[in-house]
C-alpha cells in the first residue's frame, strides 16, 4: 500500500481530532523527547558502570533463602527488604527535616516500622509499585507466621492468603534454559516460592541502591534499570540470584531422584 502523510504518526497521535499541523508538532517532539531520553539512559548507565555495587548482604541472604525452613523465609526476607527500605528513605529524604531523619524512621515517625515504609515508599515512587505491593504480600505471610506459636499449621502457608500472587520469576527464567538446561524443570511449589524472594530481594537491593540515582537524573526509573538489559548493576543481581536459583533446582532435583 503507498504510504500517506499519516504513516510516521504514531497511532495514538493519529487518532488524535487534530489538524495534520498539530499532529506533526506532536511527533516532532515526541521524537526529540524519546532521542534526548535515551543519550540520557545511556550517560546514566555508563555512570553507574564506573562504580561498584557490594552485593554480600545479598549473596548471604539468597543462600539463606535457598535452605532455610520454608516458614522462616517471609521473616528473613521482610527484615532485609525493612533495612533497604530504610537506606531508600535516607537516600530519598531531604536534608533538613525537623526533627532529624532518624525521628521519621523510628519510635512515633511516620516511618517507623515496615508496613508504613511499605505505603509511603509506594506512595511517593521511592522504589517501584510492584515492587512495593509484591513485598507487602511477604509482609502479610511474615504477620500471620510471627503471631501464631503453633507452627506446624503453616506448612503450607506459601499456597494461602496473598503470597501466591507474587510474580512467577520461575517462569519467565525459561527462557534461559538454552544456557541452563535445568530451567527448564517444573518446580514444587515450595522451591518455586525459595525462588520467588530470591529475584524479589535482589530487585529490593537493586533499586535500593540505583532507583533514587536514576529520578535525580530525571530519568523514567523503569526505563533507565530495566529496559534493553539494564545497567551493568542489574547484570550483578541477576546472577547473585540465577547462582542460588540454579542451586535450589538442583537440590530439589536430587530429592525427587533419592
């Protein structure tokens, strides 16, 4: 079909009741704002490059995640998500704030403990939503476990309430099966949810320490830490968390065949 002057327009700028004038300026500037955006992501991630990332905190964590007793995790994992979440809100946080930082973040401030940190940090785009929403759920898990003494009824806590919202990673690392063939296992529900807080954690790490860089450059956060690979910090988590992940699939391979 030949082409009409309307083919360069985005369809959402197409659809637009507008004079052909107007909807050029659109795209002009659509274009410009996209150009100007990506050399930006691109300084950004070469600056982040240039410094070190310390990742130990998060490689003991996932190898006490790839072990420990299935009812112990949410309560690991919601106090290492609770310290990085502290770390973001003093990154975040302006200076000069009656009464100090530390008076937000303990005793009656309105940081003073995780689920508050939880709505806050959502509220004001201090770390992702989903990221935020999918930590709240481990929240939940860790409440129900932390308040009851009788553990035994939680054997299978990881199948109830909202926990089993959390995103399926163990899926979408299919994908690498070409590079790690044993990916491609089907998981049991527990080691899938070992795994599910492995990725969850080190995306709280990750963006504990690159989300508030990638806002003071004005940058989409999601677009500069994730799109098109990441930043070479990205790359780091991600194999802390593939080394345990491929481990868990291991060991939960040599059960089945005992």
């Amino acid at each position: 079909m030949p082409e009409t002057e309307d083919d360069w327009l985005d369809p959402d700028i197409q659809a637009l009741e507008l004079g052909q004038g107007e909807k050029a300026g659109l795209q002009i500037y659509r274009n410009y704002t996209r150009s100007f955006e990506s050399h930006a992501i691109l300084k950004f991630r070469e600056s982040v490059a240039r410094d070190q990332i310390d990742l130990s905190d998060l490689e003991k964590l996932v190898r006490l995640l790839g072990v420990e007793d299935l009812r112990f995790l949410p309560v690991v994992t919601c106090a290492y998500g609770d310290d990085l979440l502290k770390n973001a809100f003093k990154k975040t946080l302006p200076k000069g704030i009656p009464g100090g930082t530390a008076a937000m973040l303990s005793g009656y401030g309105p940081l003073s403990d995780l689920s508050k940190r939880i709505r806050l940090a959502y509220a004001f785009d201090v770390l992702s939503a989903d990221l935020m929403e999918s930590l709240d759920r481990v929240r939940s898990a860790r409440n129900r476990i932390s308040h009851d003494w009788d553990l035994t009824q939680f054997q299978d806590f990881h199948l109830d309430g909202r926990v089993p919202e959390l995103f399926p990673i163990e899926d979408e690392l299919k994908i690498r099966a070409v590079d790690f063939p044993e990916l491609a296992s089907m998981l049991d529900s527990a080691s899938a949810f070992r795994v599910r807080l492995i990725w969850l954690s080190g995306r709280l790490k990750y963006e504990s320490e690159a989300y508030h860089l990638a806002k003071n450059a004005r940058l989409s956060p999601a677009r500069a830490l994730y799109a098109d690979g990441g930043t070479a910090w990205l790359v780091k988590v991600a194999a802390v968390c593939m080394a345990e992940t491929r481990a868990i699939i291991r060991r939960s391979e040599t059960k089945v065949g005992a």
